[in-house]
C-alpha cells in the first residue's frame, strides 16, 4: 500500500537543526517513507492520495518513561509527598490490580497518547504481556519491562521471582508485532531493590545486550537516604552493581550531582526528563541543561497519570522549555529545537529504534498531524516555537505509527473507544466503589 500526503506543511531534521518544508509531499510505502519533498513525485503509482492542506505534519512523539495504566489512578493521593503518595495511596490501589485491569488501563492510555500525538512509549508496570497484547493490537510501539524490585534486603536474586519473569518477557516478546514491541529490563530504584538482585540482573541485561530503564535520585530524600544507607550517590550504586556497564536510561535526575553528571556521562546512561511529574510531586527541577552541555541524550517522559495528571507530551514539551529558562533566568537556555529532539528522536535513541524519530526517505512513516487553523496557532512565523511553545496536544489531528492511520479527526481506527469508556467505568467501581 503506497499513499501520497500531499500539501502538507512537513518538520524535517537535518544536520544543522530543524527545518520546515513548505506546502509539500509526502509518500508512504507500507511502513516507511518514500518520499519527502516540495516537489511532486512525478509519476510514481501511489495507492491513494491525502490532501493535508492546513496541516503540520511531524515526527509522532516518544514518551520515554511512563507507566500506562496507571491511568486508572489519574489524581488518586494528590498533594501528598512522594513516599507518602506512593505507598500509602498508590501501592494500596495497585494491589487490585490484576489482568483485566491493565488491559483497560492500557487501552485507555493507548486512547490518550494517540489523540496527543504520541507513537511510541517506554512503559515500567506490572503484567506488561497484557499491555504488550493490547498494544500489539492497537498499532503503536511500546519499550516495556517487566520490573524488578526486592524489597527484603537479604532476598537472593535465585529466590527473587521478579526476575525470572523479566527473562521470560524478554525472551517471548523481544521484537514481537514486526518489532513495534521491544522489551527492556528495568530495576525499579534504588530504594527498592537490593544490592545482590540489582547485580544478578544487571548481569542478565550485559549478557542479553539488552536496554535497562530505572528511576534515579527522583528526590533529594531518595538521594540523601542512599548516601545515608551505602555511603554513595544512586548512581554511583547502580554504577557500581554493574547497572550502567549495558545502555541503561534513568528517569528523573533531579537530585544528582556534577560527580552523578559526569559518571552518566563516562557510562553513556540517557536521562529522562519528566517536569510535570517532579513539580506535582514537590521534587525538584532536573538540572537538563548540565545534561545536555554533559553531552548526555535527554529524552522526555510524562511519567504515570497518577502522578502528571495525563500523557500529554505537548505539555512536558512546553514545560522543558520554559521552566529552566525561568530557573537559570536565562532566555537563551533551552531552544526550540532541542526540546523537539527530547520529543523525538532523543527518544528513539533511548528506545534503540533506528530508523524511528524523524520523517526521511527509508525511515520509519511514524508522523502526526496538527491542525493548524486555530487561533493559537496562527500566525505561523516560527514552526518550531509554536510547536513548543503554543501547540496543545488536543491540536493532533491523525496519528500514524508504521504508515497506518491509527487516530484521525477525533475517531480511533484501531480501539473501540465506547467499549474502552464503558469498561473503565466497570473497572473504576471494582477499584473504587
Ligand atoms: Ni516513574
């Protein structure tokens, strides 16, 4: 199946940044791009063609740390302190949580990352072969994991179930849906895991030359408690258990040190930055800005409804570029076109996903569509500012993942959106009621 997207405004990324081809062309071939130009294709058979006219076409979004179905607890224990938020009204709630639950969640989530713009997300929760199962079927991509926590320090990492089940995962849906599902390793944090497991695992993603997604030194408490425990930084920790010695992203960064910076740095670890997240929760403010003049991949994440309150990557785009201006007092300090690259091709690289994160001939055709006759987004001077400053993600008018349409003006092609609602209502009065 080829289609032609034909006057189109199109983001494209070149060796110098960001750029914006006007009123142009562009071709689909099954599951990548054939053709990205100003110029008509001459000739050339196209199955059908699109007219995109009053539209921005980019790359569809990355959320690089989430937990998707969380979703069922959107605004469960809000305004509380972390630890007190997590495990006194969160882990409570999750404990109902079984298959049938994070099949809903996740459809749910599937729903709202789609309408926002969003492709392709790293995810960290429990039961991740149902929310691999789900989003086989809706058509988007997925980094998932099966999370390994030890919360007793003398458990061993042979008596830790945990574990066994993130092999197994990795093992049964590594590349599976044509390679939309790719499966990481992930130990929770620091502070809820032990030194044996967290190295016994670290040497399972080594060998498996796999991807490990962790939350790292979130608050200044989780900092503090580990240097406190062990004498040393989290990441210093994970470094040392061999964590770091794989490609390995951690989520957050808040609380880390210039030595915590540097040490990313030598062992290649990306961050994600999460700004809604760690403002809800009183955390802190990445220091992206040290990151990024480190040379470290910074990516973007929503981290989990309960605690953003969605998964609008449009939002945590226009907070990246706000809030370290504000912080430093420095207008000059995020650009644009750095912001754009955490949302997109920073996350394919934290993804390991060639191929993914730009519109050129030969990649991936994962690209969305925002309708630009809106009032907010008009005029359209700078293509890149208004993206990152001006845009809401309810301005995403179709998304595509691997060429196929999977949300268009406001219907799912892929998700039975009344089913989906209904079924969050049954599941909400179980949770809930
Ligand atoms: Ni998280």
């Amino acid at each position: 199946m080829r289609t032609l997207y034909r006057n189109a405004d199109i983001l494209c990324r070149g060796e110098n940044g960001w750029y914006l081809l006007k009123n142009a062309c562009l071709g689909v071939n099954g599951a990548v791009f054939d053709y990205v130009s100003e110029t008509p294709p001459e000739g050339g058979p196209y199955d059908e063609t699109v007219d995109l006219r009053g539209k921005l076409v980019m790359p569809g979004l990355i959320n690089c740390h989430t937990h998707a179905p969380m979703v069922l607890l959107r605004g469960v224990g809000s305004d509380l302190p972390l630890q007190e938020w997590l495990f006194k009204k969160v882990m409570p709630i999750e404990d109902k949580l079984f298959e049938d639950e994070m099949r809903v969640g996740t459809e749910l989530a599937a729903m709202e990352m789609l309408a926002g713009g969003t492709v392709s997300f790293s995810d960290m929760y429990f039961y991740p072969h149902v929310t691999a199962d789900v989003i086989d079927k809706v058509g988007m991509k997925a980094n998932l994991n099966r999370p390994v926590q030890a919360f007793d320090p003398n458990e061993k990492a042979c008596d830790n179930r945990r574990v066994k089940e993130a092999v197994a995962f990795y093992d049964a849906y590594n590349g599976a849906a044509d390679g939309r599902i790719l499966i990481d390793f992930c130990i929770h944090a620091e502070y809820t895991c032990n030194e044996e497991v967290t190295r016994y695992l670290a040497d399972i993603v080594r060998e498996k030359h796999g991807n490990l997604h962790i939350h790292l030194s979130e608050t200044e408490r989780e900092h503090e408690e580990c240097r406190n425990k062990y004498g040393k930084t989290p990441a210093r920790w994970f470094a040392d258990l061999g964590a770091f010695d794989s490609n390995a992203f951690a989520a957050h960064c808040v609380a880390v040190d210039a030595d915590d910076v540097a040490l990313l740095r030598e062992k290649g670890v990306a961050v994600v930055h999460n700004p809604t997240s760690n403002m809800k929760l009183g955390s802190g403010f990445a220091p992206v800005q040290a990151f990024i003049d480190a040379g470290l991949t910074v990516a973007l994440g929503t981290d989990g409804a309960a605690s953003n309150n969605n998964l609008n990557m449009f939002e945590e785009m226009h907070l990246s570029a706000i809030l370290h201006n504000g912080l430093t007092q420095d207008p000059t300090v995020m650009k644009p076109g750095s912001v754009l690259d955490m949302a997109t091709v920073n996350g394919a690289a934290v993804q390991r996903r060639a191929g993914c994160g730009e519109i050129r001939v030969g990649n991936r055709a994962d690209f969305i569509a925002l309708d630009m006759l809106r009032p907010h987004l008009t005029p359209c001077l700078d293509a890149q500012a208004l993206l990152v400053y001006s845009a809401q993600g309810s301005d995403v008018w179709m998304t595509v993942c691997d060429g196929r349409v999977l949300y268009k003006d406001g219907e799912y092609l892929t998700i039975d959106a009344e089913r989906v609602y209904h079924d969050v209502a049954r599941v909400t009065e179980k949770l809930y009621g």
